[in-house]
C-alpha cells in the first residue's frame, strides 16, 4: 500500500521535472543575458557625455532587456508544451482576455513606446505633464518619475518630492518640454513706478540689471534683455525680459529683482509705485 502511493507520488513529481528543468534554463540564460546587457550599459554610460546620450542608453538598456525577457518567455512555453501551434492559441486568447481587462497598462506600454520613438522629452528634461510640472528622473514600462517643481511651494524650483505620472495619460494631456532645444528659457521681472518718474531711465535700470546678472548667458545665447511697458492703475508697469537657464530661473529672477530695486533707490528720478493715499490741499 505505501509502495503504491511512494510510486504514485513519485510519477507525479515526474511531470513537474521539464517545466522546473525549462525555468531553470530560461533563468539563468535570463540571468546572463542581463549581465552583459548590465556591462554594455555601464561602459557606454562612462563614454555619454550629453543628456540625450545618457537617455539613450537608459532606454535602450531596458528595451533589450523587455525584448529578451519576451523572447526567452515564448521560448519557455513552447518548449514545455512542445507545440508551436498550442502556443500560438494560447497566446491569442490571452492576449484577447487581458486585453479586455487591462485597457490602462496596454495604453501605458503603447505610452512608452511613443516616448521611445518619438522623444518628446528625456530624462533630465524639465517638463509639464498635464498639472504636474517636474524634471524627468526615470522613464519606466509604465511610469514617468518627476521631481516635481513647485507643487508645495510657489515658483520654479524643486519641491523634494518625487512624482509617479502612469503612463497612459500622455495621450490625453498636453506635454510642455522646457528644455527640448536647449537648457535656457525667457523670463521676466516686473516694477512698477510712478506717473511722475523718468521712464526711459527705469527702463534703462531694468535692462542694466539683467545684463549684469545674466551677462554669462548672455555671452553663450546672444541674446540681450529688453522691455515692455505697461499702463496701470498706479503707475507704469516696466518689464524686463531676459533669457535665463532654466533649472536657476528663481535664483536669477531673485538676483535680477534686488539689482533693480537697489539702482532705484540710487536713482533721484525713478519711483516705485505702491498702494497709498496722498492728501493734496489746495487754495480756493
């Protein structure tokens, strides 16, 4: 009796051998395959010297890797089932079914092939997605990874937090690339004076400042600060535009503001314009 169920038992654990035989095999040529993919990776990193060419090794690195995982995995199947065939119908109704129940990541993956075809930003790139603004720190299968900008504290500067944006919305929200062309954006400052200051001289202020804060740029993109005026209800709105990199954009603005207020307080001729009221009395 024990004979017959130690045999029973042992005819069972039989057929488990090929498909424990084929993940081990799969396994570890999985596992070698990675490794040199690993060191190809690393090599080509230290020879990168641009961002593009550091995105393109990221994603290049992990397409390889999905495609030899699915290679391996089709291999797998057939091998155990021993029929192409079988395989085939397997593949197609599972493809139909999770298909059906996984609208979302299908999306996500057709996402992601786009941003590997197509490029619209690389890691680095300081971007907006839809609300969410942040610089692309990883590019996955189904995720992008922001550091986002903002968010809990105003203006242009990282917040500390790490934003997941799945995928799959990238179809059905507008992207803004930053830094698509280059690392350098228009920003502004604005004052506002009085009706009665000297306006040629403020505006002359405005753009002094900005070359003497921005003047490195200046140098590499060619080109200079300028001004826009404006009519408002307590004065005129002078504004100075300049171009400034993007990742120091509130450092910049910040140096460009105090230069300008610290030349108009030297000024005798130029105002800053501000909420109050001023009595007049006059003699009938």
């Amino acid at each position: 009796m024990l004979v017959n169920e130690f045999f029973e038992v042992m005819q069972s654990l039989e057929g488990l051998v090929p498909l424990v035989r084929t993940i081990i095999g799969i396994t570890t040529v999985y596992l070698i395959f990675k490794l040199f993919i690993d060191l190809a990776k690393k090599s080509l990193l230290k020879k990168a010297r641009t961002k593009k060419q550091i995105s393109n090794v990221e994603l290049f690195s992990r397409v390889l890797k999905y495609f030899v995982f699915a290679i391996l995995a089709i291999f797998a199947f057939s091998s155990y089932t021993g029929s192409w065939a079988s395989l085939g119908i397997g593949i197609g109704l599972m493809s139909a079914a999770l298909g059906w129940a996984l609208q979302k990541p299908i999306t996500g993956i057709a996402a992601w092939m786009m941003i590997v075809a197509k490029r619209p930003f690389d890691i680095g790139d300081r971007v907006i997605i839809g609300s969410v603004r942040g610089d692309v720190a990883d590019i996955t299968l189904t995720h992008i990874y922001l550091k986002e900008i903002g968010g809990i504290v105003p203006g242009e500067e990282n917040s500390g937090r790490l934003i997941m944006v799945p995928n799959s919305i990238l179809f059905e929200q507008n992207i803004i690339n930053y830094t698509s062309d280059d690392d350098y954006i228009l920003d502004q400052v604005s004052v506002t004076i009085t009706y009665e200051s000297n306006i040629n001289h403020a505006m002359e202020i405005a753009i002094a400042a900005a070359r003497n804060q921005t003047g490195e740029i200046i140098k590499k993109v060619k080109k200079d600060p300028y001004v826009r005026t404006y009519f408002k209800d307590s004065g005129i709105e002078v504004i100075v535009r300049y171009i400034s990199l993007v990742k120091s954009m509130q450092e910049i603005s910040s140096k460009v503001t105090r230069d300008i207020f610290g030349r108009i307080l030297k000024a005798n001729d130029v105002e800053i314009a501000y909420p109050h009221t001023e009595v007049l009395l006059r003699r009938k």
